[in-house]
C-alpha cells in the first residue's frame, strides 16, 4: 500500500495540485482554481487531438481485436498445422519495443528512403506516402496494430484454453458445426477476455504517444504539437515549460479514459449477467 500511495497516487494528487496554479512572466505563480480546466475545454489544439484518437479508437481497436480474436480461434481449432510456431510468430511484435517499432515502420513507410521510395523507384508507380498528413494515423494504426494483435491474441487464446472439453463434446453430439460451437459455445465463454482486452485498447488508444513522438521527426509536416492529447501535454510540459496546464490536460484524458472504460466495463457485465 506504501508503494502503492508513493507511485501513484501521490502523482495524480500532486498533478491535481498544480494545476491549480498559472505561472505568469509578471506576477510568478498563483493559485486560479478551474482556470486551466476551463481554458483547456476551450482549447481547440485539444479538442483537435481528442477527436483525433477518438477516431483511431473507433476504426483501429475493432480491426485489431478482430485479427486477435480470428488468430486465436484459428490456433484453437485444432485444424492449424504448425499451431505453435504461429503463436509465436504473432506474438513476436510485442516482443519489440514500441520506439524501435516506430523507428522501423517509420524507415520503410519512407517515400525518398525507405521501402515505399524502393517499391515507387522499381515499379515506376506512386504510392501515396505513408507519412504524409493523409495517411499517417492510418500508418499509426497500423504499427500498433502490428504491436498488439499478437498480445490480444494471448489473452484470447488463453480464455479459449480453459473452456470445458464436455461442452464440445455436448456439440459434436447435437450436430453443431464449427461456426455454430464458435457463436454458441466459444464467443460467450470469453465475453470477459474480450471486454478486458477492449478495456486495455481504449485506455492505449487514448495514451498514444510514443509512435506520433517517434515519427514526428520523420513527418513534422504531418504530426504537430497537439496531435495527440498525451504529446500535447508532453509538448505544453517540457517544451513550452506550461507545467500547470499541461497537468490540466493530463488530468481531463484520465477522467475521460476512466468514464469511457468504465462504462465498456459496466456494459459488458450487463451483457455477461
């Protein structure tokens, strides 16, 4: 519990505190109350990078957890030669730490240096550059997506691990077919592996950070200050040196994650009972 009160949530109550406070060229720092909170909900440089990861969560963490839930019933089924080898190798990426990710991706996403620019040069074609402003939270999510299918799938095929064999046998008797024992039998039996699995994705949607900080300097003309909520505040923070404020942003991003996942929570409970 010491531990505990010591990494966490001193933190937050210490964020809570200063943001607070506005520190000012003339006059130095004061205390304003909900000042910084009413600004940040005025900010449109916020708004712009929550509605930005909001729409990453919404086309992202479905394709994601649905790669991840098609991986592991496939490795479940029994029918997949060389099942173990294939667990491995989609779990692999998660292995890779996120920086190096990015740093990878971002190499070959490259349109004058790196695989794109290789493949537009031998084949005489031109393919939109990957990390132009277009495309690049579709490359974002893509890269995450390669980081993460693998750990969902895990946490799938662990649950898909311990369903009793007697209900399956209960279905072979009936007559059921495999997309039958897969909508009957396996989907409800990892209702709570799912709702977990969401929960983490939309609580790492809303913490991007470290593949837009990584490629910003491959992209900046793409990947501003604010693209993010999470590197808005890092920028505000360490290098606009708004402290105060930059608290204020991390406070709201964790009370909006905290409603968002609670309610995933509370929704898959309802639908479990």
């Amino acid at each position: 519990m010491a531990v505990f009160a010591l990494v966490f949530l001193a933190p937050i109550a210490y964020s809570i505190y200063i943001s607070l406070f506005k520190t000012r060229l003339i006059g130095g720092t004061s205390f304003v109350g909900l000042e910084n909170y009413q600004q940040a909900l005025a900010d449109p440089n916020f708004w712009d990078g929550l509605f930005r990861v909001g729409l990453f969560l919404v086309v992202q963490v479905p394709i994601m957890l649905g790669l991840a839930l098609l991986a592991a019933l496939a490795i479940d089924s029994g029918r997949l030669h060389g099942a173990g080898f294939f667990r491995i190798t989609i779990f692999l990426p998660y292995a890779v730490p996120a920086v190096v990710a990015a740093i990878m991706w971002g190499f070959m996403y490259g349109n004058q240096f790196g695989l794109v620019g290789n493949i537009n040069e031998a084949f005489g074609v031109n393919i939109p550059a990957p990390l132009g402003p277009d495309w690049i939270l579709a490359s974002i999510g893509n890269i995450v997506t390669w980081e993460f299918v693998g750990y969902n799938m895990l946490i799938f095929y662990s649950a898909l691990r311990v369903i009793p064999a007697s209900l399956y046998e209960a279905a072979e008797i009936d007559g059921a077919g495999q997309f039958r024992i897969i909508r009957s039998i396996k989907l409800p039996a990892i209702r709570g592996a799912l709702v977990i699995a969401t929960i983490f994705s939309i609580i790492g949607s809303f913490q991007l950070f470290t593949e837009p900080s990584i490629l910003q300097k491959l992209a900046p003309n793409a990947i501003t200050t604010f693209f993010t909520p999470n590197y808005y505040a890092y920028s505000l923070s360490f290098n606009g040196q708004q402290y105060n404020y930059s608290a204020t942003i991390a406070i709201i991003m964790g009370l909006v994650t905290m409603i968002i996942a609670y309610v995933i929570q509370l929704r898959g409970m309802r639908k479990g009972s």
